[in-house]
C-alpha cells in the first residue's frame, strides 16, 4: 500500500468455521491487519474498545447482542470505526436497520477476497462498500416502497417520482427537510445506483454542479454517505424507478 499503514480490521462471526475462515483470507490481502475476532456483538463491542480498528465486518445473526445493535452501539462510542456487515442473503430483513444503524457496507458471505479487500477501502475512504447483490435488493425495496406509497390509503404525496414526499413528508408536493426539486432528482439518481458523473450526463450539468447539489442534500437530510442516502431515499418515498 505504497508505505501506507494497513488498515486494521476487526471480525465478528459467531460461527466459528466462518469466523477463522474470514480471518484466514483477510490475512492473505495486501494492506490489511486482522486485530481480533469476535463471537457475538457483546464480543464485538469489547474489542472494539480494546482495540479501536479502522473497520468491523459484522455479521448480523448473533447471539447476546445481534449485528444491528452492535453496530449502533460501536458508532456511537467509535464513530471512527467503519462498519461493513456480513450476511447469508441479500434480502436479510436486517438491511436497512443495519444502514440505520451507521453500517457503511453490506456484503453477502458470498463474498471473494477481492470484494471483500474493496468494501474495506471503499468505506476507509469514506465511500459506502456495497456488493452488486446488495446494491440490487436496495433498488427492489425502493421500487416497492414507491409502489406501495401509490396504493389507494397511502399517504399524501408518495409518488415514487424525484419531489416526491414520504412519511411525514409534510403536504403534498412538499419535500422533506427543505430538499429542492433538483436536489430530489439527484437524491433518486443516488438511490438507482448512478455516480457522480452518470447523474451530470442524465442531468446534462457538469460534475461539479452534481457535487454541489449531493454536499448540499447530504447537509440538509444529514447523512453521512451514499449508502445511508439511499437509505433516506427509501424511507421518503424518492426514488425515479416509477417515472
């Protein structure tokens, strides 16, 4: 890593086949440094204080104290730590708690070293660390969650269209948390999985501009990546998939 220091990763499992399995291929990667292993969130939450890794990979499924809550618990005292969770399945109904929750990645167990090796650096860096699986199943509850919001009896304003409104939106057409119309379709162009610079081609404006308009949606929705963007996206009803 061109004499950089290796980023320290902590792994909590309570399968023991998985667990020494994770920590054995983690030790064959380039630039990382395994600092303990955990059984269970309790576990996990203790190491993490004796330890302060750079990044957790947590699985969800645990006894004493689940993923979800471990991970709340390590952001609020370690805000420092990233944490990519671990799971059997993509469409585990702990996805959206544990991006709640402060989880900047979202594997499946699937998941090769390489992929493995790329969610670490991705929310090192500060990026969200998905998988394409993941990626996939946000955008099928985004596109659910526009659907339900158009049923007869669902609240006012769900339209599942970019300036759409969602729970506790306010009045209908009215954006939550001051967002513009513009700063709407940016945040549903997020939510489908575009980069910066895809969202400037469909929105014909530079990169720059893009920029400007995420800061300032990140700012005034106050969250913190794309992942929990995205997230936000699902839970206001803004998405573009039912245009």
């Amino acid at each position: 890593m061109n004499g950089a220091s290796p980023t320290r990763v902590l792994v909590a499992d309570d399968q023991t086949v998985v667990r020494e399995g994770i920590v054995m291929l983690l030790g064959l990667l380039p630039g990382i440094e395994v600092v303990g292993a955990a059984a269970d969130g309790e576990e996990a939450v203790a190491l993490v204080e004796r330890h302060r890794p750079d990044v957790v990979l947590m699985d969800l499924r645990m006894p004493r104290c689940d993923g979800v809550e471990a991970t709340r618990r390590i952001r609020a005292a370690h805000p420092e730590t990233e944490v990519v969770v671990l799971t059997t399945y993509a469409d585990d109904d702990s996805l959206f708690p544990a991006l709640q929750a402060g989880a900047r990645g979202y594997l499946t167990k699937d998941a090769g070293g390489e992929e493995i090796a790329r969610a670490v650096a991705d929310v090192r860096s500060g990026a969200a660390g998905l998988s394409p699986q993941v990626q996939l199943r946000l955008l099928e509850r985004l596109a659910d969650g526009a659907a339900q919001a158009t049923e007869p009896g669902a609240a006012p304003g769900g339209t599942g269209r970019p300036g759409a409104t969602g729970p506790g939106a306010g009045r209908p057409g009215e954006l939550p948390d001051g967002l513009t119309a513009r700063e709407a379709e940016v945040l549903a162009l997020i939510a489908e999985g575009l980069s910066n610079t895809e969202i400037a081609r469909r929105l014909f404006v530079s990169p720059a501009t893009v920029k400007t308009h995420i800061n300032n949606l990140f700012a005034k929705t106050a969250v913190r990546d794309r992942a929990q963007a995205v997230a936000y996206a699902f839970r206001h009803g803004i998405t573009g998939t039912q245009q």
